[in-house]
C-alpha cells in the first residue's frame, strides 16, 4: 500500500473537519490523493479507505461511479473535450476527430510519451462559447481546428 | 430589462467581499435580521418563488415543511451540480460572484432555521472551487458567516463539497447520499428531506439560482420582485441559450419571455441566416419543440401546455443542418453514460436506444426500430425510482413525434443525410 503525503493527510483533515461524520470526506480525500498522484490506482484509493476509516471495496466503489477520478494512468495533459448536444452542434466531433489525428491516439487512449490523455466529456457548462474543451483545469472556448493546434503547441 | 441577477457581470473583482460589499452586497442581511426569520419566510412565500433547479417547486412551501420540524442542526444545500446538459447559468456565481451565492444562503438559512450549509459543487468547475473557498474565508472573516453573525443569535457555517462528475448527483436525494460519502443514489421518499435529509437532519436543498433571488426579494420587497416576470412563475431568470446561434450565450430576462424572443432578439437569430428546425427549451431532458412552438412563453405553464418543460432554461437550438436523429441518439448516449444502473428498465432501456439509434444514423436501422423505440420508452416511463429515466425518452418520444419523417428517411436511404456518423465511445 502507498503512503499518503503529509500534506495531503493535512488536507484530507481539513476537509473531514467540515463534516459531523468524517465519511462525507471520503470525495475531498480522493481528489487530494489524486491531486498527489496524479491517478487513484486500487492501493491508493486503499489507503484513501483507510485514512477516512471505510472499507475498501466502498472507496474503490465510490471512484468508480465518477467520472473525474481516474482510475486509469493518464497523460500529462488530460484534453478533455465535450460532445454533448450544444458542442457537437457547433462542429464538436470533427475537433475530437482533429485531435485524435493529431495526437495519434484514439479517445480514451493516452500518448506513447505520456503527454496527452484525450477524452470524450458530458457537458462542461461552457454552452455559450461552444465547442469547449477542458485540459487540467483550464477552459479552452470557440474552439477550431487551429486553435486546438496552437493550445497543444503551447503545452511543454 | 435592468439586470438584477447578473447585474455585476461585468464588475471587476466583485469577487472580493470589500468590492462585492461596495457594491450593494450583504444589505439583505441587515434588512432579514430586522424582519426577523418569520417574515422573511413570509416574504419569499408571497412573492411566489420557485426552485429555478428543473422541477420548480415553490421555494416557500418547501422551506416552511422544514421549519416545522422540531429538529437540529437543520441544514440548507446549495445545488450547484449544474448538470443538465446544455445549462450553463449558476457558472457565473460559482466562479464570479460567489458572494451573490453565499449572501442568498444566509438569508435563506435565517428564514429555515439553518445552522449548517454546503455548497454541492460539480467536480467540472475547478476554479469555482477556489473562487468559493476563498470567498466563504472572506464571509467568516467579515462575521457574514461563523457565530453570532452581525451580532446577532443567528450562527451558520457553510463549505463547499466538491462532486466528481456524475449527473444523478445533482438529483437532491442523491445529492445528500453523496454528501455523506455515499454513491450518490436516489433515496426513495418518504422520509421526506423536510425531516430525514443530510445526516438524517431536516434539509433544504435549493438551485443555486433559487438562493440568488432570496436576497433581492428581501431586498426590494415580494411586490417588486414579482412583479417581473409571469404570474406562474414569476422573477427574473438567467437563460442560458445555446446552438446555432448568432449570440449564444447568457441572459437574464423576465420569466415568460417567448422562445421567439429568446432566440431572435436575443439570440440573434439562426445562426448563418439559416432556417430554425428544432429547439429544447429546458435541457437535454426536456421534449424538444419546433418552429411552430416560438410564441409560447418560457414559463411552467406554458411549457407543460405544449408538451414539453422549462427545467433548467437552458435553450438549445438546432438549425435546418443539425440532424434530429444524431442529436436524439447524442442525448441518449449521455442517459446511458449517467443512469447510476439501479432500475433495469433505465440501464438496460438506455443502452438499448443507443444502440438503435446509432444503427439508425449510421445506414443499419430497420423498419421495426421507432416501434421498439417507443416500446421501450413506455416501460421506462413509470417503472424507474428517479426522474432520470423519465428524462431520458423525452428526446426520443418529441424526436419521434415531431421529426418521424428524418427517422424513416435514414432508415429508408440506409445512413445519414447529413453525412454524419454515431460513434462509439472508448
Ligand atoms: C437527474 C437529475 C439531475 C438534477 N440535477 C440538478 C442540478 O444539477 N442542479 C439543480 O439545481 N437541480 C438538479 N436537479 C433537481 C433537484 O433534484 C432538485 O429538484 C433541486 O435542486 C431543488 O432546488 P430548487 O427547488 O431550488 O429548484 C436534478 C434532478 C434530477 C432528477
Ligand atoms: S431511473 Fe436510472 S438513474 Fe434513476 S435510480 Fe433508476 S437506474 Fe438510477
């Protein structure tokens, strides 16, 4: 099993002192443990378990039921670009095809180089600025071909 | 209209407390203390506010279940899941003008009896969760928020709870199931929320957008406040509309404005001067409209008069180049991606019309197809815990209904007349 960071420990304190039942941490936990590596692999979401003081089988199932934990190693940059109905109005699945042509992977898949992770997203909430992508936690709107060229270019 | 809601769209900073402040912010406290909670509850039921979440309950009237209730902490949540496809409309006091948010929960929480708030934040907004971490600290700091607030025997604590990508947990019950660390499922009621909510205490959960209003109504009065908007669902409201557009993008303007106003005076009109074809007036899971349904108004009404919902208001339009059979069949596969598996007729029925409709869209459909459609729709409908699976045949059933003809067509020309393809998802 790995060993949570200090600081992420402190963390997950923090947030279990919002709650009258430190259970309700078990979410915040999971992001700060995914926050520190990148990725919930089964021991790390195990020793998530262990700190909040559930069982693992209820940690591993909460990770699972969400979209945002990944349970999978990811790239570096994780593209997420949304299809949902306003986006793949405004041209959202040539970009996903763009991308994939670019970055040489399939959706879902991650860069031989570990860089890039594309992903296929439900609505980001960015409707009005369609298509929209996320990568991290940064916004990308109005979205084109070239404009997704030069974002990636940007990204070392 | 003046602009009420978003009326510090463009301020700089108004996410700071002292910039928020100096521009009229935190009044409504003072004013509510001054009331008392008993006429602030009074003064929201008067002016007729309802949930602004999708199912528009009054706001009042839930509000006043849970007074009732002889229990503590009482706890009052703000739905900031923001999951409905194609709405975009609390984003912007998430990650803008947070305390907007914050200074309609502390009133709300006064007239409830609250001592205790989360904010259920959509794991999608990160910079909302910084934006509202720092204003909460901001709020604890200036006493809005904490013991005693202002001074006065009224103490709330509030925090944010971060979700992580799941649309059933902006569902209330399953909202609460989540907050406390669990899947977030739909609980079957009752026990109502109003007695048996988060932690097993009496809860309130409201849209962040219903929070918004309560300021201003305690602010300028249940009169003025309602006297915006229709008699049925009266206010002012934050239209998030989307799609081919010439101006896409968020209004704030008085309930009961028309879909035709909506999408050509403020919208702008179709995209590329081309013709309107379809528009969903409240969501992915609202039946979708067509041409002849502009005049009808953007009210509770209205809307369930012509078959159809207000949800969240958020209008998407398509244009005579979107395929109704692609669109149908994009819906679909997000119902299928979110249906949390518990109800055979939601998991199995999704993944069913998913596959049917991209063999539809893709040259492989069969002349027996809508009728299975249909079928499956129906056992659907009524056998599913959750609202979710309800959603999930309104675009079917009004795509069916209003657009059959674009359905026969790709299974009569074998593929897509748009050249489009469904694809499948890794
Ligand atoms: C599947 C599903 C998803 C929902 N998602 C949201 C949401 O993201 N935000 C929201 O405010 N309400 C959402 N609701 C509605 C809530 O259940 C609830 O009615 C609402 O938060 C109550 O607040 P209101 O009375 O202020 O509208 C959802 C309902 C369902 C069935
Ligand atoms: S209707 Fe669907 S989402 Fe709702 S409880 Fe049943 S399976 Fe889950």
């Amino acid at each position: 099993m790995v060993t949570l960071s200090e600081n992420t420990l402190q963390e997950i304190e923090k947030a279990a002192s919002k709650y009258v039942d430190r259970k309700s941490a078990l979410m915040a936990a999971l992001w700060a443990a995914q926050a520190e590596f990148g990725q919930l692999s089964p021991d790390v979401i195990e020793a998530v378990a262990e700190v909040i003081g559930v069982s693992n089988a209820k940690a591993q199932g909460l990770a699972t039921y969400h979209s945002l934990y990944w349970k999978k190693s990811v790239g570096k940059y994780v593209v997420m670009l949304c299809t949902n109905i306003a986006c793949t109005l405004m041209g959202a699945e040539t970009l996903l095809e763009h991308l994939e042509k670019k970055l040489g992977i399939h959706e879902g898949e991650t860069t031989p180089d570990g860089m890039f992770t594309l992903q296929e997203v439900e609505c980001i909430g960015s409707c009005g600025n369609a298509p929209a992508m996320v990568i991290n936690e940064t916004f990308y709107y109005d979205l084109t071909a070239e404009k997704i060229d030069g974002i990636l270019g940007s990204l070392k | 209209m003046e602009k009420i809601l978003l009326k510090n769209a463009d301020v700089p900073n108004i996410n700071d407390i002292d910039v928020y402040i100096a521009n009229g912010g935190y009044k409504s406290l003072d004013k509510a203390f001054q009331m008392g909670s008993t006429a602030v509850l009074e003064e929201v039921k008067r002016s007729g506010l309802r949930g602004r979440g999708g199912a528009w309950f009054p706001a009042g009237m839930k509000w006043q279940f849970c007074v009732e209730v002889n229990k503590f902490p009482k706890y009052l949540i703000a739905n900031a899941d923001e999951g409905e496809p194609a709405t975009f409309k609390d984003r912007p006091f998430l990650e803008k003008d947070p305390h907007q948010l914050i200074e309609g929960m502390i009133v709300s929480a006064y007239a409830i009896g609250a001592s205790k708030g989360y904010i259920y934040l959509r794991g999608e907004y990160p910079q909302g969760y910084k934006v509202l971490n720092a204003a909460i600290d901001q709020a604890y700091k200036k006493n809005m928020l904490g013991n005693n607030i202002k001074g006065t025997d009224f103490s709330f604590d509030l925090a944010v709870h971060r979700g992580a990508g799941a649309y059933i947990c902006g569902e209330a019950s399953a909202l609460i199931e989540s907050l406390e660390g669990k899947r977030g499922q739909f609980r079957v009621r009752p026990p109502y929320m109003a007695t048996h909510g988060a932690f097993g205490m009496p809860t309130v959960v409201n849209n962040v957008e219903t929070l918004v209003n309560v300021s201003h109504i305690i602010n300028g009065g249940a009169d003025w406040w309602s006297s915006i908007g229709s008699k049925d669902s009266p206010g002012p409201k934050v239209f998030g509309i989307s799609g081919h557009l010439q101006r896409p993008g968020l209004y704030e303007l008085p309930m009961g404005v028309t879909l035709r106003e909506l999408i050509y005076e403020h919208g702008g009109g179709i995209k590329d001067g081309k013709e309107l074809k379809a528009v969903i007036p409240g969501g992915v899971s609202t039946a979708m409209l067509t041409p002849e349904h502009l005049d009808i108004k953007m009210d509770v009404k209205s809307l369930q008069s012509a078959g159809s919902a207000i949800g969240s208001g958020a209008t998407t339009v398509m244009s005579e180049d979107a395929c109704v059979v692609h669109m149908v069949w994009r819906a679909m596969a997000f119902f299928y991606h979110e249906s949390c598996g518990r109800c055979t007729p939601c998991r199995e029925g999704t993944d069913w019309m998913v596959k049917i409709l991209a063999r539809i869209e893709n040259g492989e459909g069969r002349t027996e197809d809508l009728k299975i459609l249909e079928d499956v729709c129906h056992t659907i409908h009524n056998n599913c815990f959750c609202p979710l699976g309800e959603g999930a045949v309104n675009p079917v059933l009004s795509g069916l209904k209003y657009f059959r003809q674009d359905f026969e067509e790709h299974i009569r020309t074998r593929g897509c007349p748009k050249g489009l393809r469904a694809r499948a998802r890794h």
